[in-house]
C-alpha cells in the first residue's frame, strides 16, 4: 500500500514566513498528499499568500475561521479534514527539510510504525536558540520498535519533547483512541503529545533532524505573561494528570512520576510571580490533582534521587508561597535524610579523597562545579588529582596516566560515556547516573538551602 501523508499547518498572521514555510513543503523530494492549511482568522495578509499558493498547486487546500481560535482547534479541525495515512505537524513559520516526507516514509513502509519521532534544529532569535535543544542524540543507539510507553520511559526527560512537530504520526492511531488537542489553551501539546505516546504500540526514533524552528519576537513562547502560562498550564495539567490517574492509578514508573513533579514545579515556580493569584477553589483543585498521583509510595525508601530533589523543590516552593495548609516538617526533615544518605552513597563511588588517585573529570561546567560542592559537603576537602577531560582534548591524553575517568554530565552522560570507551577500559570509567532522572549537582546548593530553611521554620515555631 503506498502510504500517504498529510500535513497540517495552523496559520495566523505569518505573513513575513508562511510562504518559506509552504516552499519547504511543495519542494519535497517526496510529495505531501494534501497540505491543510488552517487560518485562524488572520488580520496581517496570511490567509491572501496561502490562497494564492492554493490556486496554483492541487495539493494545498486552505480552510479558513470565522474567528480566532487558538492552535488547539485549528489542529484538531486540520485532523477532521486530512485523509492520509500520515499526519505531519508544521507551524507556519517554521520549515521541513526537503527530503523528510522521502526519508520519513521509507521508514515507516518498513513496518508501519504507530510514530516516527525525529530531531530539530533551531534558527532566529540567537538567545533562544543557544537554550534549546531538540536533539535525541544523546541517547544509544537510535531507538526502534519499542512501545510509546517504554519509549518516554527511556526518553524523558532529556529526550522527550512535547512539540507535535517532532514527529509523523499514524493518523488510525489519533482517531482510534480520540486524541485532541485541548482548545481555547497554550500548551496545548503537552496533553497532545503525552496522550499519543502513551497510547502507541510500536514507535522509533530516527537520529536526524527534518524540522527547523525559528524563535522570533512576538511568538508564542517568546511573548505570554506568567499568568498566562500559568493559567493554560494548570489546565493542561490537570488533564494530563486526570488522564494518568484513570489509566494507571498509582503504578507509575519513575520517568512518569518524574514528569508530574516536573510539570507540578513549572507551575509552582511561576507562581510567586503572579500579579494576580489564582482563586483558592481553583488552587485547592489543582493540588488536589496533583495529591492522587503524589500517593501510592514510600519516598522515604526511594532510591531515586533526581526524583526525591524534585519533591523537596516541591515542598520547599509550598512552604515557600504558603500554598498548604498542612504542616508538612516532619515529612520534609525523612526527605532530606534520604537525600543526604544517596548523595552520600552515589560519592563515595568516587575516589576524590585519596591522594594517589589521577582523575579525568569529563566535563566542566555546573554539573561538575556542584559536584565538587556536593563532595566538600559531605566528605571534606577532595585530595585526588584532578585533570579536566573534553571531547575535543580526550584523545591528547595517554590511558596509562589516569586512575579513573569520570563521567561528570547527566544531560550528555550516555553520549559521552560511548566516546570515553573508545579511549579507556570500561573499568575505570566511572559512571553513576543510569537510574536518575534529574541533573543531581547543578543545583546541589537548592538542598541545602530547603534544609536551611526548613530548620528556620522549625526555630520559629
């Protein structure tokens, strides 16, 4: 069967780039089956470029609203017209590039993946792009025929984006399990994107980027207030936290949980910003949300401890912003015992303290400096020789010299720790981060900060 793919592109006032954006999608190596674009009522001369671009190629079809209606329903309407086998996701100011419908079907031909995930590249706005990271890479090998499920498992969060351009979507998939996009909302795609991928059976990732994103003033991410972000945000998190609740209780894996806190700390960072605060009805739904999934296990026995800093974050920001009313010092004084203790364990794995020992730390940055910090903290003053190991100055350095090479990135860790095997013998690669899921040492002084201030809050009572 030859497979079709249709793309949806939600459009409104792009005037200056919506025509390099369709250039991209008319030139494929590959034709589109149909290009839908969707204009949501634009007032700058959006809708007039894609009326002309229609009327001169059979495969464009231009649906224009009586209204403005935010991406959310102009991707779920661009669903309910396209007919493909395929969807692609473009936004109007971005690009594709010119072999992805090419390269992207011959993938999918091969064993018709419920998805496709795939990388991008940033262009515009330089202080933004410098930030954002759309790559996958770090990850090995390219990953292939796994379940959506074991794939954000083994993705998130360093390789888990929430954007839906970032893959090619089976289309049977979106209607058999009715996945919207929620309306009238920003972060529409988070919900989108994490419903999807729990909800497909055989999905890959393909280690290439086929998107080009362009940050540029007055978009979106670039222009929301707070309130803004937090209000849709709450929405949206709400919904996804209903979704997980109804769909697996309390049995969630530790990349899960993670992605809660996570979400739950956007929110909670957001907050003591806000000019306006939310009404207390509103506030008291939403950590009641967020209470059903907080249940369910001994985090005084866990072992994870990127997700035990994520839930002192938590309970400081709370306690913080006098967002509870509960005490909860007890239960956050079991917290950072069990964070002292881990962090005790992961350090002592490494030999900073003893005299003879050479070291290669790979990497240097704040990772490594809160490292450093972390070590002090607890075991004193670190007398190992240390030299500092890059990609770029690895091969200049002779195996023999050093006792240990460490591994010193969480973010870039799995990528790293395949280049220092190709120089070094497995045994002395010092690795520790394989069941983590927070960055541990960048923020290392945030620990010790919530005990500080915890013990103040006791002091005062």
């Amino acid at each position: 069967m030859h497979l079709k793919v249709s793309a949806i592109i939600p459009a409104y006032n792009t005037s200056e780039w919506i025509g390099e954006c369709i250039e991209s999608l008319i030139n494929q190596t590959e034709p589109f089956y149909e290009i839908l674009i969707i204009d949501d009522h634009s007032t700058d001369s959006t809708l007039a470029i894609a009326k002309e671009y229609e009327s001169k190629n059979p495969i464009i079809k231009v649906y224009e609203q009586n209204q403005n209606h935010g991406p959310g329903y102009t991707r779920n309407y661009g669903l309910s017209k396209a007919s493909g086998n395929y969807i692609l996701f473009i936004d109007s100011d971005d690009l594709i590039r010119i072999d992805a419908v090419e390269v992207l079907l011959r993938k999918a031909s091969q064993i018709s993946y419920d998805a496709i995930y795939f990388d991008a590249e940033s262009f515009g706005l330089k202080e933004y792009c410098k930030t954002s990271n759309y790559h996958r890479a770090i990850f090995e090998p390219e990953i292939d025929g796994i379940s959506g499920k074991s794939f954000f498992d083994e993705t998130y969060p360093n390789g888990y984006f929430a954007s839906p351009c970032l893959c090619l979507y089976k289309k049977a998939i979106i209607d058999k399990y009715n996945i919207r996009f929620p309306e009238g909302v920003f972060y529409e795609d988070e919900y989108f994107s994490f419903v999807f991928i729990q909800s497909a059976q055989s999905v890959c990732y393909k280690r290439e980027s086929f998107y080009k994103r362009r940050y540029r003033e007055g978009s979106t991410v670039t222009s929301k207030s707070n309130y803004e972000k937090f209000t849709d945000y709450h929405k949206c998190f709400c919904l996804i936290n209903r979704y997980i609740f109804e769909k697996y209780g309390h049995e969630l894996s530790d990349a899960m949980r993670q992605y809660v806190f996570d979400l739950y700390i956007f929110v909670l960072d957001i907050y003591p910003t806000l000019k306006h605060k939310p009404h207390s009805s509103e506030w008291t739904n939403y950590i009641h949300s967020f209470d059903k999934l907080l249940g369910g296990i001994n985090y005084y026995r866990s072992d994870n401890l990127g997700l035990l800093l994520a839930l002192e974050h938590i309970l400081t920001r709370e306690s913080q912003s006098e967002l509870r009313i509960h005490d909860k010092t007890f239960f956050v004084k079991r917290i950072h015992a069990r964070i002292d203790e881990l962090y005790r364990e992961m350090l002592g794995n490494i030999p900073l303290g003893e005299k003879k020992i050479h070291i290669g730390v790979y990497g240097n940055g704040n990772h490594t400096n809160g490292l450093y910090t972390a070590y002090q903290y607890y075991y004193g003053d670190i007398k190992a020789k240390i030299s500092i190991i890059t990609s770029e100055n690895i091969i200049k350095y002779d195996a023999s010299e050093l006792d240990y090479i460490f591994i010193s990135s969480f973010k870039y860790g799995n990528e790293m720790y395949a280049t220092a095997k190709r120089y070094f013998d497995r045994e002395r690669i010092l690795f520790v981060y394989d069941s983590l899921y927070k960055d541990v040492f960048s923020r290392f002084d945030e620990h010790i900060q919530s005990k500080l201030f915890f013990d103040s809050v006791n002091q005062n009572k």
